[in-house]
C-alpha cells in the first residue's frame, strides 16, 4: 500500500523484540549465576577432595582438580571407615536408613492421603477440629516430644528398634502430609466427586479410580518430602535407635566426628556424598513434578 492510496501504511506486526542484554536480563541471569555458584562450590569442594590422596590434600590447594583420581576413599567411605567400634563404613547404615524410610514413606503418605481425601470430600461432624487439632502438631517442637517418645516406645517394646523409628517418622509427617492433601483435593473438581456419588461409588472406590489417579504430582511432592526428611533425620536416629540399628546419617557423624589417628577428609568428603545421594536422585527424577504438586496444592486453604 502507499500513502496516495489514502490507505495506512503496513508495518512490522508482532511484540517488540526484546533487547537480549538488557539490564533486567543481565540482573537476573547475574543474579542467578551468583547463587549457583554459591550452592555448587561446595559440592564441587566435596567431589575433588574425595577423589584426592591425602598427600594432595596437605597441599592445601582445595579448589584444584585431583592430579591424580583415586577411588580409594569411596571404597572406605562405604566398607572399611570406622563408625564407632565397628569399622563396617556406611554399608550397615545405608541399610538401616532404606529399612526405615521405605515402610515410613508408605504408611506416611498412604494414612495422609485417605485422611486429606476424607477432610476434602467427605465432611464429617468435627472434621474441623480434628484438622486443627492435626495441623497444631505440626508447630510443636520435636524437642519438646524427646522424651515422652521415649517413655512410650519403651513401654510398648519398641525402643532402639527400627519399627520404633518407623513409627516415630509416621507420625511427625503426618500433619504437613494431610494439609498438602487435604488442598490438593479440594482444588480437583467437585464436579467428578459428585459424578462418581451419584453413579454409586463409595469411599474407596472413589479414592481408587477417581482421586490417586488425578494426584500424581501431590503425591511426588509427599515422597520427596518424606524421603528427604527422613533419609536426613539424624535427631530421631540417635535417640531412638541404637548402635546396631543407627541410620546412615548417624554413621556418618561418626566417621567425620572420630578424633581417633588422622583425619581423612577426602574419606569425610566421599561419606557425606554418598549419604546425600538418595534424596539428590529422587529430586532430580522427579523435579518437575515436584513443582507442580506444590503449586496445585497451595490453591485451596
């Protein structure tokens, strides 16, 4: 078209392009940068030391890469460091610390999930006490309840057992996993709810084909939690188990704590890597999945 035309002229359609070193983009890709680096350095302290001999180490050079890579320190670090006085490594802990999380990571969620389910869906007299009730336990301190635990496991046998420390885990997850349920299901349609009432499903039969199937992110959301929670727990693990039963996280405060002969950093370094290493694995799997589920269940209160 041409302006004799009386018509306007065409130009350029769409958004403006966006400038790509902007400031806004040069702050914020700065700023991100910078936290990255803060985060990552010492993991990255963490993996060359662990891969050095301790005479590289006396160097004192601690961001330079190994000259020479050296798997020993890992091999000790799992089966020959000392945590306490067995020199077993972390071998007998990783063991321990799997026999409690999966069964805890189970019943945890599975109880959460029904009671979140039923608090959402299936209003009955007092459910909001008994929420208030529920959530209030999640703002005690965990030291104030040492002690009568205690008491309580000992009285019913299980004291320095691992279903003592599984039951203990149950419980503690219990309130923030039923509030994270309770909102996730909310924020589902009632509509679906409603449907399958009138087709006539019942409690479980609604729980089953409608609700678990719907909640894949909520409940990623709840295994990375309670996974990393108490993969992590070292507090419960030393009071409530004992020297046979101690989770990983015990065994490794060992190992790095010992004052015995010299220290081994790079055997300190390869412990604490391989203790973290579960819950590292389940986050990056299921990362994005784990973002959703938090958003989908803050939508309701």
């Amino acid at each position: 078209m041409t302006e004799a035309s009386g018509l306007p002229l065409e130009g350029p359609q769409g958004p403006k392009p966006r400038r790509v070193l902007s400031r806004r983009n040069i702050f914020l890709y700065g700023t991100l940068f910078v936290i990255t680096l803060y985060y990552a350095m010492p993991l990255y302290v963490m993996i060359v030391t662990s891969l050095k001999g301790m005479p590289e180490i006396r160097l004192g050079n601690i961001f330079s890469p190994p000259m020479e890579v050296t798997f020993e320190p890992w091999v000790k670090a799992w089966s020959q460091a000392c945590t306490g006085l067995t020199c077993n490594g972390l071998s007998t802990g990783f063991w321990n610390s799997v026999k409690i999380t999966i069964p805890s990571v189970i019943l945890s969620i599975s109880i959460a999930s029904v009671n979140g389910y039923a608090l959402a869906n299936w209003k009955f007299k007092g459910a909001n006490v008994f929420f208030t009730i529920l959530i209030f336990g999640a703002f005690i301190p965990y030291q104030v309840m040492l002690y009568p635990i205690v008491i309580i496991l000992r009285e019913i046998g299980l004291y320095g057992s691992l279903g003592g420390l599984v039951l203990v885990h149950t419980i503690f997850g219990m309130p923030i996993l039923t509030l994270l349920f309770r909102n996730y299901f909310s924020s589902l349609p009632e509509e679906l709810f409603k449907a399958a009432r009138v087709d006539g499903a019942k409690f479980w039969g609604i729980y089953f084909r409608i609700m678990v199937p719907m909640s894949l992110p909520i409940f990623t959301v709840a295994v990375i939690l309670q996974v990393t929670g108490i993969w992590n727990d070292f507090l419960f693990g030393v009071v409530y188990t004992g020297p046979e039963t101690y989770p990983m996280t015990v065994s490794l405060n060992n190992i790095v704590n010992s004052t015995q002969g010299v220290k081994e950093y790079n055997i300190n370094m390869a412990a604490t890597i391989i203790t973290g290493l579960v819950p590292l694995t389940i986050y990056f799997v299921s990362g994005r999945l784990f973002v959703r589920g938090i958003a989908a269940g803050a939508v309701k209160g």
